[in-house]
C-alpha cells in the first residue's frame, strides 16, 4: 500500500471545494441579489437531494466494495455542474445546479471520510494526520476565494473551481482504495444498527447539534455582509474558522481516547451554544471575523468524536454506509432544516435573533449530551460489574 500522502493532497484538494461551496454559494447567491429566504430555499431543497443521494453512494460503495471508483465518477461529475453554477445567472439554473452539486460533491464527504478513518487504521497512523490537510484546504481555499471575488467578482469563481475538481480528479487516479470489509454485506445488520436505541439516541443528538452548525454555516457569510464587511472579511472568518481545526485534527492522536467520545461530544456542543450566543451580540464584522476561532472548540472535537463513536457501533460491513448516515444528518437534514427556517428567521428579524435561535438549539444539545453521557456512564459501569461477577 502505497504512502497516505496523496490521500492528505485529496483532502487539501477536496476540503478546498467544499469551502467553495459550503462556504461561498450563500455569498454568491446574496451577489446575484437574492434574498435570505431564496438562498434558504436552494440550500435547503438541496439538502432534499442528499437524504437520497448519499446513502446512494454509499450503498454503491459498500456493494461494489470500492471508495476510489465511486469518487472518481463524482469527482468529474461536480468539477463540470461546479463550474456551470458559478457561471449562471438566474434563478432556475442556480436551482439546477446546486441540486446537481448536492448530488454529486456533497455525496463525495461521507466516503473521503471513509476511506481517511480506514487507511489510517490500515497504516497505523491517526486519523486527524490525514483530516488536518482537509481542514488546511479548507483554511487556505476560503482566504483565497474572498480575496479573488474582491479582485475578480463572483464571475472568477467558476474557473477556479473547474482548476481544482480537474487537480482534484487526477490525485484520486493515484490514490489506494479502502480495504474492503471482512464481513458479507448484510441489510438485516444495517436494519438492527439503525433501530438500536443507544443508535437512535445518537442520532438524535448529531441532529441536534448539527441544525445551528449549518445554520450558521449558511448565514454567516451573509450576517457579515449585513454588519458591512466585504468578501475579503467573509475568506478570512472562513479562514480562521478552518485553520483552527488543523491543530486540533493533527493533535486528534494525543486528546481522542476510546470511550471518551461522548463526554468530548458534550464539551463541543457546550462550546457551539457560546460561539453562536457571542455571536448574537457582535455588531462589528472583524470582531465577528475574529470570534470563528472558536471552532478549534466545536465542529473538530464533535465530529472527530462522533465518527470514532459510530465506529464503535456499526457493524464493520457497513461502515461507509454508516458514515453516510452521519453526514446525512449533519450537513443534509439538518441543512434543509437551517436552510427553510434559517432564511425566515433571518429575513423576518435579524442577524441577532437567528444567532439567539441557533444558540437556544445548541444549548439543547448540550443538555441532551449530559443526559446521554450518564446513560453511557451507567452501561459502562453495568459491564464492568457483570465482567467482575463472571
């Protein structure tokens, strides 16, 4: 098996599309003149697209039993559907094609997590020594991109992201696939993990963080607009945001520990309901700019640990496909949910307000994670005692 050093070029590469998307369609929507509730009407209809197009990837995946086949296909998919979005105009075809993007890119996120987690057992090596390139792309790829829309105009998007999806598609010619499943592919096994209660009870949880996760994700660009910063200030929240993941990605090796994930899931999402409970206050855009720091504190710590919870819990034959739930819930229902009433909520009030809202929503989650954490606790300590007493 060859060095995982393409697959950390992958993710700088990948990680950089994404932050291109993610990051800057609200941006480009708001420049075409847009209002909040049509750019929450396209994100959210194209989180509808992923609560199919994901688990279809990934059960394509696991079936065929390759990561690196299925990202190719996608990969030269999204570059062609990435470069027509940022180059259309009107309101149908940006519709069109953000459908097609959620199809295509967003389903690419669950299996480059897959086959990252995967490799980096097969190698020996952690996995936040390959995710810390992912954030790194995401960091430099938002900087750049809002100082190109200050230089060039929305209109210099659509040409650098075709250069980086063509970049991106010949570095997953070279990579290793993931090493398939010992176990046969069996749906009995998908169906007794998604009905599981522990399972379920987690979900509820990813859910609930995630939904001021996108919420934010969504609006930030645009609240900063609001406060009156320019693109440049919106690369470099985005920027700082993303950077401060690296450490925390590189460093995953020293603070993960097995059986701490959900006690570090409830840390994370006390820090999400401060960030966003701060942020409902900030009225100038560089103090804003200056406060996404704090995501060393959430996205990082939460989802590093949520994938190692879920690892420990889905049946090894369906891996990506559980992965793909994960996203599922975290960037696709959750986004239809931040994007629907997110883009009222922000249209119908205020920047303050909807930071308020988010921040209530995370503060429920937080409590909910205290909750599941003593139910965890009390398992743990139930198996201990029947170990003892065998």
């Amino acid at each position: 098996m060859k060095s995982p050093a393409n697959l950390r070029v992958f993710n700088f590469l990948f990680f950089a599309l994404l932050a291109m998307f993610i990051s800057f369609l609200p941006v480009y929507l708001d420049a075409q003149g847009l209002a909040a509730t049509e750019i929450g009407f396209i994100i959210g209809t194209g989180g509808f697209v992923s609560l199919f197009a994901s688990p279809f990837w990934g059960m394509v995946s696991d079936r065929a039993k390759t990561i690196r086949k299925v990202l190719l296909l996608l990969i030269a998919c999204s570059t062609i559907v990435g470069y027509v979005l940022y180059a259309s105009g009107s309101f149908a075809l940006l519709i069109t094609f953000t459908m097609l993007m959620y199809f295509f890119l967003l389903s690419m996120d669950p299996l480059t997590e897959s086959l990252n987690f995967q490799t980096a057992e097969a190698r020996g090596v952690s996995y936040g020594s390959i995710r810390t390139f992912g954030a790194l792309g995401y960091a430099v790829m938002s900087l750049a991109v809002g100082y190109v829309m200050k230089l060039f105009g929305v209109e210099g998007m659509a040409p650098l992201y075709a250069v980086i999806g063509v970049i991106s598609f010949l570095v997953v010619l070279t990579l290793d696939d993931a090493p398939a499943a010992s176990k046969p592919v069996k749906l009995k096994a998908l169906g007794k993990f998604l009905t599981h209660r522990e399972t379920l009870m987690f979900l509820i949880l990813i859910f609930m963080a995630a939904v001021p996760s996108r919420a934010n994700d969504t609006y930030l660009g645009v609240y900063l607009r609001e406060l009156g910063g320019g693109p440049e200030l919106i690369g470099q929240a985005w920027f700082l945001a993303a950077g401060s993941e690296i450490l925390v990605f590189a460093l995953s090796f020293w603070w993960m520990r097995q059986g701490k994930e959900m006690a570090l899931i409830a840390f994370a999402s006390l820090c999400y309901f401060l960030r966003f409970f701060l942020s409902a206050w900030i009225t100038d855009p560089h103090a804003l700019t200056y406060l996404q720091v704090l995501q060393i504190f959430t996205f990082p710590i939460f989802y590093t640990a949520a994938i190692q919870y879920l690892y420990r819990i889905v049946p090894e034959e369906w891996r990506a496909t559980g992965q793909t739930v994960l996203a599922l819930l975290f960037f696709g229902v959750s986004g239809i949910v931040a994007s629907y009433a997110g883009g009222w909520l922000f249209e119908a009030f205020s920047g303050h307000v909807y930071y308020l809202a988010i921040s209530a929503v995370s503060c429920c989650a937080f409590l909910f994670s205290l909750v599941l954490l003593a139910f965890s606790g009390k398992k743990d300590r139930t198996g201990r005692q029947e170990i003892r007493a065998t």
